[in-house]
C-alpha cells in the first residue's frame, strides 16, 4: 500500500470581514485565523478495485487508462474530531447509472484517519472507468469509523453523508491530473437545521439563510504541468469562501509592505507611502480557479531582513476598486500575506511556501467562512496561503 500524505496549511492569515465593504466603513473582523492542526493524515491510495466495468482498452501489453488527481479539504462546517476539528473520511465507489457498486468500495481515509480542513494531499493515480463515474461520499468521523463505508451510500441505512459528490469521466479523461476541491456549506451545518443551510451569507451583514449557490459540492479543476520560463514563476487563485458569494476578490501584492511586529497575525505597515500596488488578479469569484499567470517572482523585497512586500484581498463588488494601497483600506479590511525569507517554524508542508520563487508553479488558496465568532473563527475562519504545486522533496 502506497502512503500519501495529507497536509493542512498554516502560514494562514485572517481576511476580510466585510466582503461588501467600499471603503467607508471601520468595522472590526476580529479574525485571527491562524491555525495549529493534525497535518499526519495518509491517504490510502491503493486503488486495485473490480470496477464491474470492462476496462480493455484493445491494446495488448500496455498499462490501463489512468489519471490523477489530489484531494483539497474546504468544506467548512463539519465536527470532526477532538484532535481535528473540521475533518472528514472520504469513501469512494465507481457507479452506474447513479448506482454504487458495492464491489468497488474503498474507504480511502480507513487506515490513516480523517482528512483535516484545509488539507491538500498529494496526487494519486485512479484507473479510468469510463462510461462509468466514480462517487466519493464525505462523512463525519464517526458516521464511519465503526462500520466503514457502506456498500450503497444511497442506502436508507446507510450513514448520512455530509456531501455525496460523482466524478463524471468527462473531467477526469485518461493522463489528466486534476485537483478534486471540496467546497460550499454542507447542510445543518453552522447551527443549521437538518437539511437546511446556515444563515451566514449576504455581505456585509453575513445573517441571511445562504442560497443554494453555496450548497456543498466537489469541483474537479484540471491543472496544467506547464512550468515556467528562466527567472519567472507561475501563480494562480483558488477562491473558496463561500459566504463571499456574489462578492468577488482582487488580490493585490504592494512591494512596500511590512509585518507589524506589534500587530497580530495577518497585519501589515506600509514602509513606503509613496509605493502603487499591483493588481494580480481582478473580480476572482467564488469557486473560481485562475489560469496560472506567468510573472516575475515575489521574494522579500529588504533582503537584509527577510521581509518586505505582502498579499492582501480586496472586495469588488462593482468591478470598480481596483487595488487601493493598503493603508486607504478600511480597518476590516486590512489582512494579508506577507512575504518572507522564510517562515519563524517550519510550515507541517514543505509546499507552503513563504514566497514566490523563480520556477515555482503554485496556488494562492483562499478559504475559509467570514463573519465568524467564538471557537468556529480558530477552525474555519478566512485564511490565504501559498501551495507550491510542483515541489520536489529534496
């Protein structure tokens, strides 16, 4: 049995509050979203499954079809466990017509525990099942940690799955490699009735039941190998806050900014008042994922201490705002990435980067929920950090 392991990111850093918020207001997040978590997860990936599908492909002496994919944990909302709050078993069967075969059933989580809240697992290598679907099931820990999965997830005594998500052929088409994000408000989550969705979207008040827009749901996001030409690096978004919705992000990069040693995670002082931010991306909405933008690097722009320059988002309801400097934000407002040498302890992945280096191909994540309170902030409030997607153990 191949291991993978399974990663949650720290380096994550409190965002805005009020998603709708033009400038004009002062409103306290009262984020502080940095997060400790149970990163030893290793996800079984030995995928040897009677599939009930005649997989011959008419080609003698070569391997089956195949593609790969890795798992991404956004999906907010869930108990977990004690040791990982938020965390869930993820079960898997190949279907027909909608129906699980129970032959096929591989409980990927069974022997190395539930995937934490924001992990990113590395990639692992399924056969093609075409015309058949794969259908992956996301249950509470202990919805399955007696039993296992069930031979049918649609069975009325099966567990109840917080999501039920099928995996068509159409995006996992043979050599492919694709990242599987779960995304969205599971229902009865957040003090939710059972099968409703919590009342925590409709910026900037976050007090409305959300719409079906950010029900829970599993996006497959092919992702290209391409790497990038000498001296450059490539770097795309993934935005999943889902309470955001309809309210899109830019994300900025000003060169001039600094961590505030006094401040709290996630703030920043502007060591250049006369400095113009640049725009990275414009209008990123929920559930989008960039193309990958080939650019310069970003690194510590005063090398003599390790610091200097900073990611920050801001709210652009209308298209209109652009990147105003950091400091013209509004107090809400004002969270961000910054950009070090290197981090003060060691990242639980080595694909967490603390900058953006000549050659890296990496992935902004943004998740998390906005306007949180109480313990629920600690464990699923906003957070960004950087995913180094074609890092190589040395």
């Amino acid at each position: 049995m191949r291991k993978r392991q399974t990663l949650a990111a720290v380096a994550a850093l409190g965002l805005i509050a009020a998603a709708c918020d033009d400038g004009s207001g002062d409103e306290d997040a009262g984020i502080d979203a940095t997060v400790e978590m149970d990163t030893g997860v290793e996800m079984d990936t030995g995928v040897e499954m009677d599939t009930g599908v005649d997989e011959d492909s008419g080609v003698d002496g070569g391997p089956p079809p195949s593609f790969q994919i890795r798992l991404v944990h956004n999906l907010p909302g869930l108990a977990g466990t004690t040791e990982a709050p938020g965390s869930a078993h993820l079960c898997l069967w190949v279907a027909t017509g909608g129906t699980a075969i129970a032959a096929t059933k591989q409980f990927l989580t069974e022997a190395t525990g539930p995937i934490p809240f924001r992990g990113v697992s590395s990639y692992v290598t399924f056969p093609v099942v075409a015309p058949a679907d794969y259908l992956v099931a996301v249950y509470e820990p202990d919805a399955v940690m007696t039993e296992g999965c069930p031979d049918d997830p649609a069975d009325a005594a099966a567990p109840e799955a917080a999501l039920l998500a099928t995996i068509s052929p159409d995006s996992v088409p043979a050599d492919s490699i694709s990242s599987a994000i779960l995304t969205g408000f599971p229902t009865g989550s957040f003090g939710a009735a059972d099968g409703a969705l919590p009342d925590l979207c409709t910026p900037p008040t976050y007090d409305m039941t959300c719409p079906e827009d950010v029900a829970g749901e599993l996006l497959v996001v092919a992702d290209a190998q391409t790497e990038p030409a000498a001296d450059m690096a490539l770097l795309r978004v993934s935005h999943q806050v889902a309470n955001a919705f309809p309210v899109p992000f830019n994300v900025c990069y000003e060169a001039s900014l600094a961590p505030n040693p006094a401040g709290p995670p996630g703030s920043c002082i502007d060591t250049d008042g006369t400095d113009t931010p640049e725009t990275l991306f414009a209008g990123v909405a929920y559930e989008q994922t960039t193309d990958y933008l080939e650019r310069a690097p970003i690194e510590p722009t005063i090398p003599s201490m390790g610091v200097g320059g900073a990611l920050y988002l801001v709210a652009d309801p209308l298209g209109s705002r652009g990147c105003p400097s950091f400091t013209e934000l509004a107090a809400s407002e004002q969270a961000c990435l910054p950009i070090l040498e290197a981090f003060p302890t060691p990242p639980p992945s080595d694909n967490i980067q603390p900058k953006l280096e000549a050659g890296h191909r990496t992935t902004l994540f943004i998740n998390g929920v906005l306007a949180l309170s109480g313990s629920d902030v600690m464990v699923f409030g906003p957070q960004m950090f950087m995913w180094q997607d074609n890092f190589v153990a040395e």
